[in-house]
C-alpha cells in the first residue's frame, strides 16, 4: 500500500497535469485530509481523483472538479464567500485554508450535523447553517464570491442579487445529467457570464432549483 504523502503526491501531479496550475489550490488539496470527509469503508479511495458517496445519497465531489472551482474563484485570503451544498464539508475546507471566510449553506438535517462537528475538529472555522441555499444568506450579504456546488436548472436570483459589485458567481447549469460550469461577474450596470467546461452534480433542489 502506499504511504498517504505518496498517495497525496500522486492526486496533486495528476491535477497538474489535468491543469491545475495555482499552487495554492494544490497545497491546500495536499495538506486537507480527504478521508476524513468519507467513510471508514471508502478511505483506501480518499486520493483518488473520483467523486464518492457520502451519507443521504449525495457525494463528496471530485478532486478535480474542487481543484477547478476554486481556480476558477481566484480566492484571495479575507474573501467572504458563500457556498451552497455544504455536503461532506470538503469544498469548505478547501476555502478555508486559502484564507477565506467561507459561510456554507446545506439543505439535508445530516450532512449540516456532521459537517459542524468534524470541520471545528479539523480545526476549520466555517459558518454553517440548514436551509434552502439557493436564497443564499441574506445576513451575511454581500458576498465577493459565491460557489454552488451542486447542478441548477438556472441561475438563482437571489445568489446574484447577494454578490458585491465585481464579484463572482461560479454554478454548474445544465439538466440533471451534465452541467456546464458558468462564471457570472457582477458589473456597475449588470453582469459578465463566462462559461467553463462541462460537469456533473447532484442536483440543486429548492425554490430556485430543482423541485423535490
Ligand atoms: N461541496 C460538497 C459537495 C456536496 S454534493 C463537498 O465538498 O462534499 C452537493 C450538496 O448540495 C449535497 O450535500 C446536497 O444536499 C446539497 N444541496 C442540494 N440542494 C441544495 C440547496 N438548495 N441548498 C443547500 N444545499 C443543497
């Protein structure tokens, strides 16, 4: 079996070579311990770069795809970010660690409980709170950058409305078999889109998502 620094270092270069070239995002995937987010069954997986099952049929998201979001967010340390999708807490965590003050939001009773008490353990600081994420979190707002984290029909309104002028919204859109990853700025007068590549999330479900 491989040591878990040969394992981290064998994730990390495949990111690389995938394109992830920010330096930052690649420590912070180094140094986080995923297998602590999954379970004890799936911790001979916890490095390699797939998506795998978490508790209430949701998933902790690829290494990839984490690696690529938060690219894509260019967080820069003091960034208020919000996620929405909290899940595992991994994509948090990853923020953390680059400085951020991440607010998370998640909508399944589970996931929320577990996610308050092994991110303070692993000595994270996130703000989480159980809701309907796609109304954002309004008390907090605004935003300089906001991550979802699961597939929407569209784009929520009310995340839009919650970002700081110059500040950016990364979303996967699409049906409930592929997305495509939208970065949306918003302007002085209105708002930039920019598309990525194509993904696949579990869906966003709520009253600007999919309906349960
Ligand atoms: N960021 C997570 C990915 C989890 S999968 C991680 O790193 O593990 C996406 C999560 O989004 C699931 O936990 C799902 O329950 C949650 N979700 C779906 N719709 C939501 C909504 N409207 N508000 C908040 N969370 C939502």
């Amino acid at each position: 079996m491989l040591l878990l620094e040969e394992e981290k270092r064998k994730l990390v270069e495949g990111l690389w070579s995938k394109g992830i070239k920010d330096e930052n995002v690649l420590k912070a995937i180094y140094d986080i311990p995923r297998e602590k987010f999954i379970s004890d069954a799936l911790r001979k997986f916890a490095y390699d770069d797939n998506a795998l099952p978490i508790e209430c049929a949701q998933t902790i998201s690829q290494p990839f795809t984490v690696a690529y979001m938060t690219q894509v967010l260019d967080i820069k340390p003091g960034d208020k970010i919000l996620e929405i999708g909290t899940g595992s807490g991994y994509q948090a965590a990853v923020l953390c660690k680059l400085g951020a003050e991440v607010y998370s939001v998640e909508r399944i009773e589970k996931l929320f409980e577990n996610a308050s008490i092994l991110l303070p353990e692993l000595g994270f600081k996130v703000h989480i709170k159980l809701d309907d994420g796609t109304l954002g979190w309004e008390e907090n707002a605004p935003y300089d950058k906001i991550i979802v984290t699961a597939g929407a029909p569209d784009i929520p309104h009310h995340l839009v409305e919650q970002l700081i002028i110059g500040g950016k919204l990364v979303i996967p859109v699409g049906d409930q078999q592929t997305q495509k990853l939208f970065e949306l700025t918003r302007t002085e007068t209105g708002f930039e889109k920019k598309f990525y590549d194509y993904f696949k999330f579990v869906p966003l479900i709520g009253a600007e998502g999919w309906k349960a």
